[in-house]
C-alpha cells in the first residue's frame, strides 16, 4: 500500500520524503522513483554505517534523530503514518503534539493509514488527558485514494503560494545574539518568501538553536556545516536556493518591514538584472539608526568600483561598496559566475558585483530597505587591512578578465 500511495504522490508532481532506510520507508521510496518523482530518504549519523535504501533521488543526512524528527516534520505538507516500530510512534506523537498547540505553520493533515496505528490513536483516551477535539487532529485512511483525497483537500485550502518566489538567505556563525531579531524583521515583512535558509556555518554558541524557535513562523530551513568562512556559507545558500531570487540578509542585520515588497516589484520590472539593490539604514549595536546610506544609481556602479579600488585604505574606513545593502540575486546569474569567490573571504560581494556589473543590468530601488548594523565585530572593522588586501586582489583579477576577453 504505501508503494502504491507513494506511485500515486509522484504522478501528482509532490515528493516523498521518508526516513531513507528499509521497511515501509523502502516501499515508499521505490514507489516515487519508480514514478520519476523525488525520492527523499532523512538518514541520521547515529546509523551510520547503515546504508540508506537504493531507491533515493535525494538524501538528507542529519546528526541524529532529534535532527531527523525536525526535517522531517517542518518540511512536510502532509504526514501519512503507516503500522511501524517506536520510531513510528515517537514520529506520530510528536506531529499530534504540534498539531495540538498550533505549531505546525497550515495545520499539516496527519493521516492514519493501518489497523495497529489507528487503534494505537485510539488507546491514548483510555490512559492520557486527552478527549475527542484532541482525536479530531487525525483523521484516518484505508485506501490510497482516501489519502490522495484528503491531501488535495488539505491543499485546496491552504493559503496561496506567496507573491514573490524568493528565497531569503542568512549565512550565520555565532549569531546568537542577533539572530532572532534579523528572522523576526523576515517574518513581518508585507510579502512573505518562500523560504528563508539559514546556513549554520560550524557556530559553537546557541545560533542553530534559537533559530529553531522561529520554524512555526517562518518556513525555515537550516543548513548545518562547517566552518567555511562568509563566501563558502553563501555558496551553500545559493546551492540550496530552490527559487529563482535568492536576498541575502547577514546575521545581525535587519530588513525593513516593505524589503521583499519593494523587490518584487523592481524584479517584475527588471527581469534581466543579475542584482536588484537599495540604500540602507546604518544602525549601531542597540539597533539604534545612526544614518541612511545611499546607493550609486546603476550608470554609476562601474565607476564606483573602479573608484574604491581606487581610493581603498586602512585609515579609509568611510569608503564603502556603494550597491547595497539588502542585494536580490538572479539565482541563474550567480550560478553562471560559479558563485561567490571563496579565496576572497572579506571583498566577496565587491568581486561578485564587479563580475555582474560587467555582464548583465542592475537595479536600484532608490529607497532604505535594510538596516546594516555596525559594530566593533563587523569585518571592516577588525579585519580592515585584509579587506583592503582582498579588494585589489579582486581587482587585479578583474583587469585581467577584462584583457582577456572573459567577463
């Protein structure tokens, strides 16, 4: 049966997501590959060296089963639980948990399909302080086709997709002090994205678990790795990045509360710009504004690298990368440049910029769409003369692109 049902999921377009070992897992997994649609398996480092089953189109591999339960659940439109073992049980109970406390984002459908599991549903108003509203939070299946129904059901009222296909990025290291501030200006903002992804890069404080508090209000996905440093973090951003416009928003920086409105829009407008910018808001440690900051228009971005190429020094601190902050990326541009320079750990964005403004338009909304917060800790100020080292050096390779022929 659930090789059928999942068969059936996959000639629908959906994917299947299972825990990616054996068992109803496998049979679910061959079901949607043998279909052509996506085959996920969430295998978990605790297993290892166990081989995930051969029917997999993707694989998640998690830490360990807390990890696993969290993906699992946060990235599913719908859960169909089947007869299983303990896992099955930990796995169900805690999706009518979340479902009880209305923490699951569009009231995700949980639907029982099997004898055991169903009755198993039941036994729990003999023993625990539950009634009937709390079994209402199921609801139950025989037949594959029962369960397809209840799932288009389920999606026939959910909330239109969001205006703006856009995924929002932050690449975070210890960020634990900001991190819940910079989600919540995601969370409000007037048009919402369709996903926002955090990459953990290798944080030794509470980051990953802060951000975790967040998943019921923002669909959020986190990305855990290890220390790469600022560009390999925005790679793996880009490389998870499942939309076509990907912003990137630091970790201790805010958006203003029209950012992805305002976007949208100038992308609509704009659909050949390879970066869509703003001006922005300077904001001191207590998020406090200090100034505005505004931007070169378009004509100007060449001349304004070429300029703080120019004029770059230690002693310089007020010389600054006149496009942005708050950059929407074409997510097909930023792939055909190979991503972000990783050698380049501190002038990233001023060689992507360089790169782009010599290939394909930009756009600027000429109004302050981000809050750029500025501290003792940015990375212009404790790392300046490596900034300033990093910048030619991103320079030099522009001339030569430019000499060569190769933009």
């Amino acid at each position: 049966m659930a090789e059928q049902l999942a068969a059936q999921v996959a000639r629908r377009g959906w994917g299947v997501m299972t825990g990616g070992y054996y068992g109803i897992m496998e049979a679910a997994n061959r079901g949607a590959s043998a279909s052509g649609g996506s085959s996920c398996g969430v295998t978990i480092a605790s297993f290892d060296p166990k081989a995930p089953n051969a029917f997999l189109t993707d694989r998640r591999h998690e830490l360990d089963l807390c990890d696993r339960l969290r993906v699992l659940l946060e990235e599913a439109d719908a859960i169909v639980v089947f007869d299983g073992g303990l896992g099955t049980v930990a796995e169900f109970t805690l999706a009518w948990v979340r479902r009880q406390v209305a923490e699951s984002r569009h009231a995700t459908p949980i639907i029982l399909v099997g004898g055991r599991i169903q009755k198993l549903s039941r036994v729990f108003l003999d023993f625990a302080h539950l009634g009937q509203p709390d079994l209402g939070l199921l609801s139950v299946a025989c037949h594959p086709e029962e369960v397809i129904s209840q799932i288009e059901e389920h999606f026939s009222r959910m909330p239109p997709r969001p205006a703006f296909d856009v995924t929002v990025g932050i690449a975070a290291y210890n960020a634990q002090e900001t991190i819940c501030e910079t989600l919540k200006s995601i969370w409000r903002q007037t048009v919402e994205p369709r996903e926002t992804i955090v990459v953990d890069d290798g944080s030794t404080d509470g980051t990953v678990e802060l951000a975790r508090t967040h998943r019921a209000t923002v669909p959020l996905r986190i990305v855990r790795q290890e220390n790469a440093g600022t560009p390999g973090a925005l790679n793996r951003l880009f490389a998870s990045c499942r939309t076509p416009y990907l912003l990137v928003v630091d970790a201790d920086d805010l958006l203003a509360p029209t950012a992805l409105e305002k976007m949208r829009d100038a992308a609509h407008a704009s659909p050949e710009s390879a970066i869509i910018y703003s001006n922005h808001y300077c904001i001191d440690a207590a998020g406090n504004v200090t100034g505005v900051r505004q931007s070169v228009s378009p004509s100007e971005v060449r001349r304004s690298l070429d300029d703080l190429h120019e004029r770059i020094d230690v002693s310089n601190v007020d010389n600054f990368l006149r496009v942005g902050h708050a950059r929407l990326y074409r997510v097909e541009c930023l792939r055909q440049m190979g991503g972000f320079a990783e050698d380049l750990v501190y002038a990233e964005d001023y060689d992507l910029i360089l790169r782009a403004a010599w290939r394909w338009p930009l756009t600027h909304v000429d109004e302050p769409l981000y809050f750029y917060r500025w501290h003792p800790e940015n990375k212009s100020s404790r790392f300046r003369p490596d900034q300033v080292e990093d910048v030619r050096e991103a320079y030099r390779r522009h001339i030569w692109r430019r000499r060569s022929g190769r933009t």
